[in-house]
C-alpha cells in the first residue's frame, strides 16, 4: 500500500491533485479543506494517503496531516460511509470541528455533507463517540493522532488552564475548548498567558 506521496503539485482541480512523482503523476483525491491548504502548482507537497481498492477501480485519498488520515480512517470505519462520503464530510468540517460535533452529538453539522443522510450522521455519532474522549478534545486527538491546539504538541498548562476557568463558568468543555483552539490558532494571544487566552476567549463566546 502507499503510505504517502512526495512530489511536485503538477495539477490541482476540484478534489482531485495530480502529484508529479520522479516523472509518474498519481491521481490523488482530496477533500476542500485539504485542496485549500495545497501549495501552488509547481511546488513541493506530501499527503498522507489512503488506498481504496475495489473490483472495478483503486484511488487514493491524500491528507496534509496524518491527523486528518487518522480521522478519515475513523469515518470510514463506520457501518455506510464510503471513502467518497468520509471525503464529502472532510470537505465541509476539519477533523476539529468534526471532534466536536460527535463529542456534542451534533449529527445535524455532520448531515450537511453531500451524501451525508440524517441517519448516517447519526450513526456516525454513536459508533465514534466512544472512540474519542473529552482528553482528545483538549489534545487535539482522534484515533491515537494529535494536532489542533498546539500544532500536534500537546496542549500547554496556560491553554489547559483557560479551558477548565470557562467550564468553571459554566461553558461546556468542547465549546470552551474550541474558544481556546480558536484564540491560539489566530495567533492573537501569548500562548503562555492563560488570562489573556481566558479574555479573548470569552469573547470568542459571549
């Protein structure tokens, strides 16, 4: 199987990556938000892949993070998600906004995804709400992966800290965390400073 693919972005269109490889181009399918992050055409790029392999056909599914492979491989793994809808659902919800929708049981975010029916959203709720912990939420975490709040470091004590002063508040844990991730992704706080992430924060929520 391949693991990755290390090349230079030859073509980019739609959700579809075309990854010049020592002079072979491999078809890559990508989701939006992977297609977003992709270099220019002519630069250097390595995704993560996944290889589907049917009777009538085999591609490849490629992620900038193996957090975002780690994630895709959870949503194929539930009971009527295809690697075509784990796609569709990684096309309209990053792999944090997906931690939180299944932790929240929001099966209604999740159901927006083309293909994506009620009830498939659903089950997808239930059968991975066990496979990911309030812990993973703060560590940015699904299937043994990390990423999201602190670039796949592990999250800071100031940043725990400004997390359990909003739960203390009365704000949910996935709510504040998300308050947090989001402060520190934008880079608009001292990472080390937890009451100037508490701050902006509560911003981020009231």
């Amino acid at each position: 199987m391949i693991a990755f693919v290390n090349g230079i972005l030859d073509e980019k269109r739609d959700l579809l990556a075309v990854i010049d490889v020592g002079g072979i181009g491999y078809n890559v399918n990508i989701s939006a938000y992977t297609a977003d992050r992709l270099p220019s055409k002519g630069e250097a790029v390595k995704l993560y892949t996944y290889m589907s392999v049917r009777e009538d056909a085999m591609n490849l599914y490629g992620f900038l993070t193996r957090d975002e492979l780690e994630f895709f491989k959870l949503l194929i793994s539930v009971s009527g998600i295809g690697p075509k809808g784990g796609q569709a659902i990684l096309s309209v919800m990053t792999p944090d906004d997906l931690r939180f929708a299944i932790l929240s049981g929001d099966s209604k975010a999740i159901s927006k995804a083309p293909g994506v029916g009620k009830k498939t959203a659903e089950r997808l709720v239930l059968e991975l709400k066990d496979k990911i912990s309030s812990d993973d939420i703060l560590a940015g975490k699904a299937g043994g992966s990390t990423d999201a709040l602190t670039g796949g470091k592990g999250i800071d004590e100031p940043q725990n800290e400004a997390v359990e002063a909003l739960v203390s508040l009365g704000y949910g844990l996935s709510e504040a965390s998300k308050a947090v991730r989001t402060v520190i992704s934008a880079s608009e706080v001292n990472a080390e400073d937890t009451e100037a992430i508490l701050k902006l924060a509560l911003k981020e929520l009231i």
